[in-house]
C-alpha cells in the first residue's frame, strides 16, 4: 500500500518543482537564446524581436564562421590539444593513483603529502613561465599547451580513492596468488573496473583542455598553433572579425549588423562537441564522482 503525503510534504514538493525549474529557466535559457539567435536574422536579434523561436532563419552567420581560415585551423588545433592533452592527464593521473592506492607502496604517506601541498602553494606565474620557456624551451610548441598541469592532484585522489573503495583487495590476492604482475594486474583487472571514474575524468580533462586559453595567450605566438578559445576571445572581447569571414559583405554597417550573429555562431560551434559528447558519459558521471569521492 503507498502511503498518501500530507499535506505540508505535497507543499513542500510544490515549492521545490516550482524553484527548480525557475533555476532551470535561469540556467538554460542565455544558452538556448545564443543558438535561436545564431539562426536568426541579424535585423531581429539586433531590434530584440528574438525571445521563445528563431525570426526569418539565417544560416548566414555559419556558412561564414566555416569560411574563416583561422576558425577552422583554432578549431583542428583545440581537437588535437583536447586529444592529446587528455591521453596524457588520464595515463599520468592512474600512474599516480594507483600505486597510492596500495597498502603496500613504500613512502605512500609521504607522497600524498607532497602531492598535496602543491594543491595549496604553487610556484606562481612567472617562475612557471620561465620554466616552461627558457629551461624546457616549449614555448610556441604543441607541448606547451599539454604538459604544463598534466597531473591534477584533486583527480588522482578520486581515482585512488575509486580505486581502494571499489577494487577489492581479494582480486588483487587472488591475481598475485595466479602469478600476475603488477602491470598486467593494473591493465587487465583495475583498469576494465575502473570505467565511470575513468570517464569521469575524461570528462573533467577534456572540458579542461577545449575551454583552455591562458596556455595558448602566454605561450603560443604563432597563430597557425592559437586554439579555438583564443581566436574566439580576439572576437568577442577585441571584437576582431578576419576579412576572410567577411569577404562578402559590402557595407560597414551591414558588418556591424553580421558581428552580432557571427558571435553566436561562433560560441555555439565552440560549445557544441561538448555537448554533444557529455550524454555518452552520463551514465558514468554520478557513480565515478560519488564513488570517488567516498574517502579523502
């Protein structure tokens, strides 16, 4: 029999469906505006006539964001940086984590120690810069934008963690018992159990990479290397269009009417993988992060 709810608890359910879609409104809609906007006549959106649907669709805004060399030169660059750069997180990060993980790893204390402490004192902008410049010499390379950072010490102790919360000890015993080593325990046995927290962080690196630009703004000086990001903010902050997305357009004030829907299309096309790809990972999302995060 299911118990009926009082009348206070129907209230209280009222209230928290009203103040979450209220919040949901809040937070969705700036997103859903720029992509009905992205498609509208330049016109509306600039006379504020564009608010629930797109007015008069025009896709003119994309065919020139696609137009721009450079657009689509930032946006290979950020796949490969994105790529890459996630690989390198993900096998650094188990490395780190799982002998960390083990009860049997000498100086294990005194390496989550040291590791640590680097979350709360970092070497500060400018030795960092030096380092990465004038002693490692990656400035203006690929490896500039993928090495610096390439171990977060907050993500290793969610894989350690995941690890000795959700690997038992007696698989480790049995394998050890059946004559594994260690590395094959790790890639044959850990890693296949590990699949929401490796997700998880996927997720977390790959976000981190594709919005990243401050890299890129201190390192990178040659713009056939610039990500997505930097170019995107030339545009929108510098408000600088290429003549190349703007080849077509005759008049300086039909450029200026253009600029405002070629900045929505430009975020849209920079937001989308993203988007597109977090629904796969879902499913992997909540149990990776709560199950990581049962034991510090």
């Amino acid at each position: 029999m299911i118990a009926r709810k009082s009348k206070d608890d129907r209230i209280f359910d009222s209230v928290n469906i009203i103040l979450l879609v209220l919040i949901l409104i809040i937070v969705l809609y700036p997103l859903y505006f720029i992509i009905i906007a992205s498609f509208s006549d330049p016109l509306e959106v600039l006379a504020g006539k564009v608010f629930l649907l797109p007015k008069k669709i025009n896709v003119e805004a994309y065919k020139m964001v696609f137009r721009d060399e450079s657009i689509v030169t930032g946006y290979r660059n950020t796949i490969l940086y994105t790529i890459l750069g996630t690989a390198i997180n993900i096998v650094m990060t188990i490395l780190a984590a799982y002998p960390l993980s083990r009860k049997d790893f000498v100086g294990r204390g005194f390496f989550t120690l040291m590791m640590a402490i680097t979350m709360f004192f970092s070497g500060g902008l400018i030795p960092t810069y030096l380092l990465i410049s004038n002693t490692l010499h990656m400035q203006d390379t690929i490896w500039a934008m993928v090495l610096p950072g390439a171990v977060s010490v907050w993500n290793t102790v969610i894989m350690r963690t995941y690890f000795q919360t959700s690997i038992p000890e007696g698989l480790h015993e049995a394998a050890v018992v059946d004559g594994c080593s260690s590395t094959k325990l790790l890639l044959k046995i850990v890693l296949p159990l590990s699949k929401p927290v490796i997700a998880v962080l996927v997720l977390f690196y790959g976000v981190g990479h594709w919005n990243s630009f401050f890299n890129a703004l201190i390192y990178l000086s040659d713009k056939d290397k610039y990500p997505l990001q930097l170019i995107l903010r030339s545009i929108l902050i510098q408000n600088t269009m290429s003549e190349d997305m703007m080849t077509d357009v005759d008049s300086l004030a039909n450029r200026k009417v253009l600029a405002e829907t070629i900045k929505y299309a430009l975020i849209v096309v920079a937001s989308a993988p993203i988007i597109m790809i977090y629904p796969f990972l879902q499913k992997y999302f909540v149990k990776g992060v709560m199950v990581g995060a049962i034991k510090g």
